[in-house]
C-alpha cells in the first residue's frame, strides 16, 4: 500500500503566471528512496512542498487534484497534524533554524508532536549522534559552518521518525564524503525518503526510483536501472561524464600568490592552503568542510588580510560570494549589475547578455528564480572585468546544464583572467578547472 | 543563574528605574545595567549600547529646548515659529536627565536581555505563553541577524569593488536588510509549521531545576520593585 500519493495534482503559486505543478501523479512506498531530479524551476521542491501539505495551506493558490500522506488528505489534514508521518528539510538551512543551541533546535519537533519529556533529550541527542553532529549537541547554532548546521536540521527531522522523509537538496553545501555520510545515514532508518538534488551522481548510486521533472510534469518515474538508460540518453549531464574541459598547464604572469598564510578569526587563527593564480588558468579548489576554502578565498580577493604569511595580488580581483541573495541592493537587475562599475548601464547590459540575462533589465532582482539570481550575481562580479575572479561556491542550487554553461562560460573567459572556484562539486571542477587542487585539513591554532 | 529569574532580575530592575523619582537613584540602576550589559563582548555588544546611550544623549539633549517651565534660565536662544522662544531651565535639564535615565536604563535593561540571557530556556519555560514568547524570542534575536547580513552585503559590494562609506551607504542597505528579513521570516514561519508548532498536544523537554542564586534572584527582583516605590 502507497504510503503517499498525488494523484493528477496541479498547482499554482498565487499570482504566478503558470502552474508550478501541472497534473502531477506519484506513490510513494514504505522504505524506498526516490531520486527527485529535473532542472531549476521544475517543480521538484513545490512537490516536496505539497507531500508535506504546505502546499496549499502555507503558501496559498489554487490547488487541483489529490495528495494523501499516510492515508491523511492533505487538504483537511493541515501540516502540522502530518508531523511525524512526514519529516521535511528544506534548501537553506539558515533559514529554518528557530533556536540558538543545537540540542533546543532538535528537540523542537520532538515538544511539538508531543513526546513524552523523558524521551525527547534522549531521542535528539540519538538523532544527532546518527547524523555524526553528536558533538555539536552543545553549540550555538549561529556558530556552526553550513555543512554542521545542514547536519543538525537533518538531525531535527530524523528525530521525529518519519515515515516519509523529504530532503531538498540537503549535501548543496557538504563536501562528497559528508554528503556520502549523510545519505547513508539518513537513509539507514528505513524512512521512505524522497531527495531532491542538484549534484545526482551520489543519490543515484543509491536510489530505487527515479523521478524526473521538467515545467512542472514528471517526465520520467522509473526503477533506477531503466532511468539511468532513460537519462543517459535525454539529459546526460545528469550522470557521471568525461569532463567537459581539458586542463592546460599554463604559465602566464602569477596574479595571486598565497603562502603559508593564516587568518585569526578572534583568537582563533585559521591556516589557509597555499595556492598561485595564473592569468588564463582556471583552479578548482576542492576539500573537507572547515578546512579554510572560503578563507583563503577572501584573501585571495583581498576582502581579508592574512594574520601570517604571505599574499600578493597583482591587479583588481572580485569576489563572487556563496550567497546569490547578497545581489539584490537595487530596486532594477540592470542597476544592480551597473553598480560595480559607477552606473554604467552599457557595460551591465553587456555583462547581463554574457549569462543569458538579457532582456531582464527592469526586472526587480528580487523577483527573479533561484538559478537567474545565481546568473545575476555572476553578471555583478564578472561586468567589473577582474584581472582576479574569486567564486566560491558558485553552483549552489544550479540544475547540471546550468553549471556546464558556467564551466563554459569561465573557460571562454579564462584568457582575460587568472580564475579560482572554490567548489565542493567535483563533477563541476573537473569541467571547468585546468588544475584541481585539494585542501586537507591543518591544525588551527589559539592566539595567547 | 537560570534564565528565568535573570528576566525576573532583569525586569524588576526596569520596573525601579522607572518607579523610583530620585535621580541618583536612577543612575545607580542604570550603572548596574551597563556594568551587566560589558560583560558582553564587545563585538555583540557596541550596536546595544550605542543605540541606546544615543537614544538618551538625544532626549537629554533635545527635551529641554521643546519644554517650556523653570525659572532660572541657563540660556536663552531665538525665537522659533510655532515652538516659541528657545531657552533652557535648570528645571528642563534635571528633568531631562532624570528622563534620559530612566530611559538608557530600560534599554539597558533590554540590552543585558538580548546580550546575555539564554533566550532559548526562556522560551522552552514559558508554558502557556509560549507562542508570545517565541515571537519575542525571534524579534530579539533580528538585531544580530541583520547585522550578520549586512556585514554579508558590504563584503559582497567590496567583492565587485563597491566600498560602503558613510550614512548615506549604509542607508543604502537598509531596503534590502529590510526585504531580505521579511523572506527569512517567511522561510522560517513554513520551517516552524513543517515542524508541528501549534499542533495541540504539545509536551516540554525537562528543564534543570532553580537553585538558591535563582531563588534570591527573584526575591531580589521584587524586593528592588518595592523598593523603587517605597524609598528610591
């Protein structure tokens, strides 16, 4: 018997233009994990939305059709009586944090659904110790990295023992071997879970069933063997591939130059790993969490000084930072990409058509999709034509085809530059670097 | 100390500041607020204290000139239409600073709140208010937020070679720190409902009991009130 289903369901937000959702029928079955793929914008995270009734009931609009979870319909049941059959983690995790320490942010759900008080401490510290975060039970959660806090809401949900559990993207900002932990893990309590991913290649390996989505349809729903075939020969850039760009040893002037540098966050001084940017190469610079990536990141773009060591910069470097929300000061996209070069409208509508954004100019940026936000803030960064271009962690919520058009795009423009991408994405850097370097953990130290 | 009675504590101390009619009286307690709020570090603590030892400059500064009572004039300034003449009394001024204390101490109050007590256990021992609780919990915690995030859009402006100088750059950022705090509530409040917050039903973790501090904090709390209308 189905454990969730949606049966001919379409949706859409209020005031969109077209559905989100359009005739949408799935089951869902006990302890099977779905792979939940298509590219930005096709619907995958309103479907995990309506599995977990906030679509309609949170967000409104006009809903068609039938979804029932645990054999609840989701328009009488509202999302809160569904806690517990249905567990949700959403894109961001800062964003959903209701607390300042971990262990109070677990419990939450646990008080919410009314367990009993001598379980919840127990079955939170439980639910963090499966997610590897049993050490974090004592911290404050604004102190966390991203991949410790998307750790802790994992943690959150698992603790409620769902029997469906939803992930939207939930590795976007852990390196492969805590995705990999994670997964695993999460996967292990015999949860139906339905993921959402935007890096495929490990769900797939794990997956019983894909779902495709593309304009709000499913295109595909099939055992995982017959979607590999499906997808290999529809959208390949979904699977594993021969890397898209070939690496070139290049030796042009040294823009950059980063040497046995540390930077002291307070009195924790932080050692970064050493690198030298060439003007034409592109570096990928992959590793752990934690391990000082974004850190030298800003000191290569000269947003940090190093506390030791050495950092020489020749020329103007920009800095594409990991968070595309940073790029919306203005009320006008075009205003926007115009302000790092004092208003020049002519060089923004130039840097707007270089990533497929022309014709956007009076939308509001904040109005814009997730992925169109990501090519708005690149537009930001590269119209101010950089002899250094930083972008740390540039493909966060971008589908497959959308990064082997960045890659593209960076190698195009790799000649003007010398161009470093801090990426947890291996797929991605092998595309888009002529080197990858790795960063391995060192030791941090305490100012006396 | 716990949570609960430092709120107590906390709130008791404002209570006083504004029963009490002496103004060294006043000043005591606010002394005793800030020397509780510099336990903070610094880094969290400067937008607190500047905003509301400003917000007392301010009134200190400003109500003697809009009052218009006392006999001995300190200074006597030009006529303004529709506000009248601009003079200062020694009556103005010590009501001003009796004011402007009694305000700095509230907000100080507030600060030592926001800064210092675990806002968390406040929230997990409030029982039936939690829903008011929460609510003030969040709102107290927005000033942190926005600071985080406007460090996030200066670095990104210096990141695409915008520096952010002065008041007029910083109030550039104010729509988008305002706009970007409305879709985080948005996220958050469907995070909180995914979660089962409002379901009835609902059970609390077991909380560590009081110990004699919270105790004497709480029979202080009460103490320094009565006090505050009795004889401060």
């Amino acid at each position: 018997m189905a454990l969730a289903r949606a049966d001919s369901l379409t949706y859409r937000y209020p005031g969109a233009a077209r559905p989100a959702l359009a005739g949408v029928s799935l089951e869902l079955h006990p302890g099977e994990l779905v792979c939940l793929l298509g590219p930005s914008g096709s619907g995958k995270s309103t479907l995990l939305r309506a599995l977990a009734g906030l679509v309609p009931h949170f967000h409104g609009g006009a809903f068609a059709g039938r979804v029932e979870v645990a054999g609840r319909d989701t328009r009488r049941a509202r999302p809160s009586d569904l806690v517990g059959a249905v567990a949700s983690v959403f894109q961001d995790p800062e964003d959903q944090v209701v607390f300042a320490g971990v262990r109070n942010e677990v419990e939450f759900g646990l008080e919410n659904v009314g367990v009993a008080p001598a379980e919840i401490g127990p079955r939170a510290l439980q639910a963090l110790g499966v997610m590897g975060a049993g050490h974090l039970a004592g911290r404050r959660t604004h102190e966390l990295s991203a991949g410790e806090l998307q750790r802790v809401c994992v943690a959150a949900a698992l603790a409620l023992r769902p029997r469906l559990l939803l992930l939207d993207e939930p590795t976007s900002q852990l390196d492969p071997e805590a995705a990999e932990t994670l997964l695993e893990r999460a996967t292990r309590l015999g949860s139906a879970v339905v993921i959402s991913e935007q890096r495929p290649a490990l769900p797939l390996e794990r997956c019983d069933r894909v779902v495709f989505m593309d304009g709000g349809r499913i295109e595909l729903d099939a055992p995982r063997d017959a979607a590999l075939a499906w997808l290999a020969a529809e959208h390949p850039t979904f699977l594993a591939h021969e890397p898209a760009h070939v690496g070139r040893n290049l030796e042009g002037d040294t823009l950059v130059r980063v040497g046995s540098a540390a930077y002291a966050y307070g009195d924790r001084v932080v050692p970064v790993p050493d690198v030298e940017l060439v003007r034409g190469e592109v570096i990928a610079l992959t590793g752990p969490n934690g391990v000082g990536k974004t850190t030298l990141a800003k000191l290569a773009a000269g947003l940090l000084e190093p506390a030791s060591g050495r950092v020489e910069r020749n020329g103007r470097a920009a800095y594409l930072s990991q968070d595309p929300g940073r790029y919306v000061v203005e009320d006008r996209v075009l205003d926007e990409v115009a302000l790092g070069v004092g208003g020049d409208r002519d060089r923004a509508r130039c840097a707007l058509a270089r990533v497929g954004l022309a014709g956007f100019d009076d939308r509001h940026p904040r109005d814009l999709s997730s992925g169109e936000r990501e090519r708005l803030a690149l537009a930001s960064v590269l119209v101010t034509e950089p002899d250094v271009l930083v972008l740390d962690e540039p493909t966060r919520g971008m589908d497959p085809e959308r990064k082997l058009e960045l890659a593209a795009l960076l190698a195009r423009e790799a000649p003007r530059r010398a161009t470093l991408v801090v990426t947890h994405d291996l797929t991605f850097a092998a595309d888009v670097a002529d080197r990858i370097e790795s960063a391995a953990p060192a030791k941090e130290a305490v100012l006396a | 100390m716990s949570p609960v009675p430092a709120v107590v504590l906390l709130a008791g101390l404002a209570a006083a500041a504004l029963l009490a009619e002496r103004t060294v009286s006043v000043a005591l307690i606010a002394a005793v607020l800030l020397a509780a709020c510099l336990q903070a570090p610094r880094r969290r603590r400067w937008p607190y204290l500047v905003g509301t030892l400003a917000s007392g400059a301010f009134l200190l500064l400003f109500s003697p000139l809009a009052a218009r009572y006392g006999g001995v004039v300190y200074w006597s300034g030009p006529e303004v239409p529709v506000v009248g003449r601009l003079d200062v009394t020694s009556e103005e001024v010590a009501e001003a600073l009796y004011q402007a204390l009694r305000l700095v101490a509230v907000g100080l109050a507030f600060a030592a709140y926001a800064l210092l007590v675990d806002q968390d256990r406040v929230l997990l021992a409030a029982g039936r208010l939690r829903r008011s609780v929460l609510a003030i919990a969040l709102a107290t915690r927005l000033l942190p937020t926005l600071e985080r995030d406007a460090s996030g859009y200066v670095e990104a402006l210096r990141g695409r070679g915008v520096t952010v100088e002065g008041l007029r750059g910083r109030a550039r950022l104010l729509s988008p720190l305002v706009a970007g705090s409305l879709e985080r509530s948005l996220n958050l409040a469907e995070s909180m409902e995914a979660r089962g917050f409002g379901r009835p039903g609902r059970t609390r973790a077991p909380q560590p009991a009081w110990e004699t501090l919270d105790r004497l904090a709480v029979v202080g709390a009460v103490a320094i009130v009565v006090a505050g209308v009795l004889w401060l």
